[in-house]
C-alpha cells in the first residue's frame, strides 16, 4: 500500500506516525538460549534497568514493564526508580486489576505520573492474581470497576462509585490527580475473549495483539473497531512481537534456530506453564497456528519458535533490515500504532533493532497524538495548584 493509503478499519489515529516500544525482561524473561537460566540475564534491578536506560538512549518511545508472581522486578516500584534515570522514554507498567485497592493505585500510578513527568502509560492486565481462580467473567467485571473508579480519579473532583466489588465515597481527588491531562495516562489492554474485547472497546485506548497470521489480526481489529464504535469510541492497535534482525535474512534464521538448540521440550512446557495466562484464549491461538506451520513460521518472517518456552507474545518478525521494515509497514498498512517488541537477549537485539530498523520509522508517542501529555507543566495539587 501507498503511504497516503487510509487504514481499512476506523482507528483513533490515522496518521501513519507510529509508537515504537521494547520490552524490559522484570518477569524472569531473558536468555541467549531459550529455556536455560543464566545468571547474567537474571531479571535485577541493574540488569532490567540497563535494558530501560539503553531503550531510552537509543530512541525508543516507549518501554512494557510486565507484571507476574516470578523472581524478579515488581514493575510499580521499578518505574519508579527508572522515572527518574530515564530522559525521554515512555514506560507502559503493567498492572493486575484488584491487586491494589483502586483509589492507592491511581496514587502510586500519579505518584510514577509526576516523577516521569508525563512518561507513562498502564496495562491494564485481567487475569487471576497469585494463588486465586476467578471465572473470566468476574474478573473482567472486576477490572471494569478497577478501571472506572481509576477515570474518576483522574478526572472528577470526588470518588462516588457503587459497584459488586468496590464502594467507594471519597469527597476529594486531589491526592491522585495526574501530571497528564485530557483523561490521565492512555490505558492498553490485551485479550480476545469476549469478556477482553468489550472490555477494551468499552474502556481502554489501545488494544494489544499477540502475533497470528495477518489474516486472523485484521479480523480481529475490524471486530474491535465495530465494538469500539458500539460504544461511541474509537480506539488504537498495538502489536505485541519478537524481532530478529540480522544484516542478511541467512543469519536471521540462523539466529533464530540458535536461540532454540538448547531447548527441553519439558523445560519449556515448564516455564511456559510458569505464567498466570498460559492457557489464555490468545495463547492457545498461537499455539494452534504453529502446529500447523512448517518449521515454525505461520506466515512469511513471522516465526513462533518462541512460543514453546513462553506463554504470552510466542513469535518473532525474522529476517534482513528491509525484510522486518517492510512487515511493520505491512502492519502500519492494517492501522497499527504501536509496537511492542524484544528480542533474545533483551539487551543486545535492542541494539540491533535500533541500529538496522528503528530509524527508519516515523516514530511519535500516542501520549502526546492523544493531547494527554501537557506540553507545559500542568496545574495541579502536585505541581503549582493551589495547597488546600
């Protein structure tokens, strides 16, 4: 497609400007061969922090920081601590709904707000919290109240919500106003349950996928973008994937197959069983598309060896500099906005990416397309407002 060419979908951000994302390896997420630990790739503080300090050194908008009950990084406090370290990236923490009572987590979240000033955007994450098993219904009921109770927070004066799981009366909102205006940080949300998709339609701004086939996700966008326009919306589309980029599309593929040699099929069913959505319905999908691909690949550059050691995003785009361009503008053609991409090891395929592909993109932040990021220091309880 043309440059000039509309996405086919309607789409809160038609300008083809997109947000570029890496990945920040707190849940115990990194290796130089898939399913083995070593020590130097263990989820530290020094080691996940040098992957968010280099993705903001190298230009990248915007850094995932995922959430579970492994060894490693808790990623409220880690933003935290890389707010005030990092220049200009934007940190997408993820965040369970329920886990914190909702009025201290849009504290803590405006706190992280106000420190980064303005750099920062929440995923919001459904799934059962450690050690519970909730029907997907009521939990996603219960992320709609996190949600809701959250938007008043950043947006009226007072907390006044009635709901199944939270009640709440607070006459003031004062301690958990934001730095960001127009609605507070931009919410993502992954999932293509029922329950997921009229979640994110209803409520959310940009809608995560993992890797399928072109096909399946274009499916699914014109899906969410009908719900979303049920709900007089318009919402963005992110992808969640791997990259491997080489200089020739031989070494590529010999990277990849280098990254599985060492694999266990046991090993990896392990770690992969390790995570709280290994049996989620998008999982599940990609699980099905690569046992019935060749060698892996479910379309063309589009390889899901990484799905048989990790639950969640199980493919990578693989191939030369032109190649992995070339797809993402494939995808930018569909309406995508943003991306979220790693590689193996964490550290070192940021660098790549950022050294054959990222300078290639007409990057922005969605934050700031969406007019949520002040463009001067805002007015409020915690800047120049008025102290009550």
């Amino acid at each position: 497609m043309s440059e000039s060419t509309s996405p086919p979908i309607e789409i809160r951000t038609p300008d083809r400007k997109v947000e570029v994302a890496w990945f920040s390896a707190l849940c115990s997420d990194d290796y130089e061969f898939l399913g083995v630990p070593d020590g130097k790739y263990r989820s530290s503080y020094e080691h996940c922090g040098s992957i968010v300090k280099a993705a903001d050194r190298l230009g990248y908008q915007n850094i995932l920081l995922p959430s579970g009950f492994v060894v490693g990084q808790e990623p409220l406090p880690f933003a935290s601590a890389m707010a005030a370290q990092t220049e200009n990236i934007n940190q997408l923490i993820a965040v369970r709904m329920g886990e914190i009572h909702p009025p201290m987590l849009a504290r803590h979240l405006a706190t992280i707000d106000h420190i980064a000033k303005g750099r920062l955007t929440v995923n919001i994450i459904s799934s059962d919290l450690p050690g519970e098993k909730v029907e997907s219904e009521a939990r996603y009921n219960r992320a709609r109240e996190v949600i809701e109770i959250l938007k008043q927070c950043w947006t009226k004066e007072e907390i006044d919500f009635d709901g199944e799981y939270y009640k709440l009366k607070i006459p003031w909102t004062d301690p958990v106003k934001p730095y960001q205006q127009n609605g507070g940080p931009l919410l993502y949300f992954g999932g293509i349950s029922p329950g997921a998709k009229k979640l994110c339609a209803e409520h959310c701004d940009v809608f995560l996928m993992w890797p399928e086939t072109e096909e399946r996700l274009g499916e699914t966008m014109s899906e969410m973008s009908d719900l979303a326009a049920g709900f007089g919306r318009k919402i963005d589309f992110g992808l969640r994937i791997h990259v491997i980029v080489r200089e020739t599309e031989e070494e590529a593929r010999a990277a990849a197959s280098r990254l599985v040699s060492k694999l266990d099929a046991d090993k990896g069913e392990e770690i992969k069983n390790r995570s709280q959505d290994s049996k989620s319905a998008g999982v599940m999908r990609q699980d099905e598309l690569r046992a019935q691909s060749t060698d892996d690949y479910i379309e063309d550059h589009v390889w899901s060896g990484v799905g048989r050691a990790r639950s969640g995003c199980g493919s990578a785009i693989v191939g030369d500099p032109d190649q992995v361009y070339n797809k993402i503008q494939r995808y930018i053609d569909m309406g995508m906005r943003a991306f979220i991409l790693s590689g193996y090891p964490h550290l070192e395929e940021c660098e790549l990416f950022a050294k054959y592909v990222l300078p290639r993109l007409d990057t922005t932040k969605l934050n700031i397309v969406q007019d949520r990021f002040p463009a001067e220091t805002p007015e409020t309880p915690l800047t120049f407002g008025e102290r009550k």
